[in-house]
C-alpha cells in the first residue's frame, strides 16, 4: 500500500515531470508521425560494431564487467583522447565507463556538488542537468546562450554574464560543446574565457562531449581540458551512442584526474555499480578500428543538416544553423506562432511532425519561448516527407 501522503515524490524532484523526449516521441507514436523530436538516427551503426558485440555474447561475455569498466574500453578510450587531443589519462585510475553519459554526468554531480552549491551552466540546457543538480540540492545559476546575428544566428554567450552568474557558492560549471540544442561548437576564444573563470573562481568543470565528433564545416572540437590550468579541474564525459549510431547501447565514459574520477567512481558504484560487458568490448574495438565509419557519418549528417535547415526555411521558420549535433533550431515567429509548447504540441496532429520546444530546456523562460528543435539524424527520404508535412501544414 501506498504511504498516505498525496504526493509520494521527494520535494526536491516535484518541479519534473515526463522529460520532453519521451513525451514527443510517444506523442509522434500514437499520431504515426515523423518523429525529428527524441535524437536518435534511424540507420545502425557499423556492421563490424554489431557483431563485434554479438560475438562476445555468443562468447559468454555475459556476466559483471569490473566496477570502472573493462579495461580494453578504458585504454581504447585514454589512447583516443591522447591521439586527438593530446590529453594524457591514466586508464587505471582516470577513465571510468558509466551506463551512457547520463549516469557519469549524475555520478559527477551528485559526487562533487553539496547541498546549497551552485552550478553555472548554459541555457538552453540538457535535460539531465537540472534533473541531478536538484538530485544533488544543488542551486542552478543559467547564463543565457543567444543568437548573435553576426554570426549568422550562431548561439554564443556574453562574457560578462557568464563573470555575474559566479558567486562565492559556485562550486560547478557545466560546459556543453558541441552544445544540444542550439549547434554551437564552442570557439578556443570562448573556451578560453570559460577557463580563465574556472581558475580565478577555483571552479569545477564538468564537460559534455557527447557530440565530439559531429562538427560541421570548419568547426572543430575543443575540449575544454586542453586549456590552461584545466585538466585538473575538469570532469570530461562522452559516450558511444552519438559518435556510432547505437543510442541505446547506453555506454558512456568519465575523463579526468584520479581525485575527480574517484567521486564519480564512489557515487556510481552504488547507482548501477557497472555497465554492460559485452558492448564495452565492441566499442573498444571501433574506438581503434571505425573512426573512419564516424568521418562518412560526419559528412553525411553535415549533408542532412543543409536538407533540413533548406526544407524547414522553405517551409517559413528561421532556421538558426548549427555547427555541429544532430539537432536544428528554429525561430517560429515568422510563421506567426509565438509559443513553441504550444505548436510541438499540436504538430503531430497538425502536420503529422514531432519536434521539441527549446522552452523546456530554459529558466528563462521567455528566451525560448518561441524556439523549436528539429533532429536531422534521420534518412533523406523522411526528412523529406516531413518538409513536405510542414509546408503543407504552414499553407504554402
Ligand atoms: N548529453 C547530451 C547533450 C545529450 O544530447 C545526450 C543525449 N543523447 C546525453 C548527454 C546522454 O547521452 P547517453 O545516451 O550516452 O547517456
Ligand atoms: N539526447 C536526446 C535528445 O536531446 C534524447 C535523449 C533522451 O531522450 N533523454 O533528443
């Protein structure tokens, strides 16, 4: 039986409902429409990735993998970082794998916030960060990431802002490049003001890397360890769900010194205490053996971005082109709408499209009002259907 209260929730997690993701897509589910809300492509990750994982099931890799991961993934993963980035880690004690970047994420902020801190990050924000800083009772304090029209409606953030949101309980940055939902992929120069107020606040950072290799154009990747001073104070996270299509294979990995990757490695062992075996090995593999597979994927999301954004400004949105993830903002004003909750709601039924409204990710709620996310991780011919539903639903 349940307790008698009348909300058996815990007071810090009552401001959550459904995430946006699961609603627009058992939204796009129960109307059968296409679904360019949840990122997830609708093409399988290299072949050689499959049965690499099949074989090692067959093979009776089925049982506990150690605590911190299998070491294949966790020296797979350490060589990577210091062949691309020149970023040195000890695969013993300063790579951990987590269940997909989300646990790792929740590890290291449940493990190195305390009560009362306060965590600056950037709006719009992934949905899993507010979810685990009040987790963590833990205090956000958002700098507002905006369309610079110099840049094209490139997302950026004012310096000056980012200095205000730091005060003396700030213990916590979240740094998210390239950055779901808007595309930036954040320049050296603006890593670089990030660091410095890291070193001269004694801040934390916790970096989301998720979509490192999906950079378009001429934009490339910069963790922000790689700056001055910031190794050492820098909790980096990535996953495989991005760089090789298998969203679901939830195999995330933490980078960072062994006093920070410790805390996460306290926190986690009793969260899920340890991932999946058989797949930490198939990743290990294509880490070394299919970056080449992650360049064509590269390319041809870069491709499906220019059909989106082409499609969907044809269809009457402004599209704010992004530099990188496999997502799409768009401004819906000139269409006439004003509020994104509203439209993505109705969409599905509408159109027949399911996207997601940016409003969501923000506390300021009025900087995202009439914001819409649209994924382009999918193949041409859907995204092609789906401009046809938006220009057919906008009466063009
Ligand atoms: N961070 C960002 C920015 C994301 O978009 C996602 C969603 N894929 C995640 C983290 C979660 O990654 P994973 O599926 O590896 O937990
Ligand atoms: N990262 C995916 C997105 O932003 C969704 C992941 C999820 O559903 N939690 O669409």
């Amino acid at each position: 039986m349940l307790p008698a209260v009348d909300e058996p929730l815990v007071a810090r997690m009552r401001q959550f409902g459904e995430t946006i993701f699961a609603e627009m897509t058992r939204l796009a589910a129960e109307t059968g429409s296409i679904n360019l809300g949840q990122g997830f492509p609708d093409t399988d990750g290299p072949r050689s990735l499959l049965e690499g994982a099949i074989r090692r099931i067959e093979q009776g890799v089925n049982q506990y993998p150690p605590g911190p991961g299998r070491v294949e993934l966790r020296s797979a993963v350490a060589a990577d970082r210091a062949q691309r980035y020149g970023l040195e880690y000890d695969p013993e004690t300063e790579v951990y794998i987590t269940v997909g970047a989300t646990a790792g994420i929740a590890a290291g902020v449940l493990g190195l916030i305390e009560p009362g801190d306060e965590v600056v990050l950037f709006e719009p924000m992934y949905d899993s960060y507010a979810g685990v800083i009040a987790l963590a009772g833990g205090v956000r304090r958002p700098v507002t990431l905006r369309p610079s029209a110099s840049e094209g409606g490139r997302f950026t953030f004012d310096a000056d802002e980012l200095r205000a949101a730091v005060g003396p309980r700030t213990r916590m940055i979240i740094v998210n490049s390239p950055h779901n939902p808007t595309g930036t992929v954040l320049t050296s120069a603006e890593l670089d003001v990030i660091a410095r107020v890291c070193r001269e606040n004694d801040l934390i950072a916790l970096t989301d890397e998720v979509y490192e290799h999906l950079t378009f154009d001429d934009a490339v990747h910069i963790p922000l360890a790689t700056r001055q001073g910031m190794r050492d104070r820098t909790v980096a996270v990535s996953s495989a769900g991005k760089a090789f299509s298998v969203t679901a294979w939830k195999t995330g990995w933490v980078m960072g010194p062994e006093p920070l990757v410790r805390a996460v490695r306290t926190v986690n062992q009793f969260l899920t205490f340890t991932a999946n075996g058989a797949l930490q090995l198939a990743i290990a593999d294509a880490i070394r053996d299919e970056m080449a597979w992650v360049g064509a994927q590269r390319d041809a999301l870069q491709r499906k971005r220019d059909r989106l954004a082409a499609g969907l400004r044809e269809a009457g949105f402004e599209v704010l082109r992004p530099q990188g993830t496999y997502f799409v903002m768009t401004d819906i004003r000139p269409l006439g709408f004003t509020d994104g909750i509203e439209l993505a709601r109705a969409l599905p039924r509408t159109a027949g499209v399911a996207a997601v409204p940016a409003q969501v990710l923000y506390d300021n709620l009025d900087e995202g009002r009439h914001l819409v996310r649209f994924a382009f991780c999918k193949r041409d011919e859907v995204l092609d259907e789906a401009v046809t539903r938006l220009t057919r639903h906008a009466g063009r």
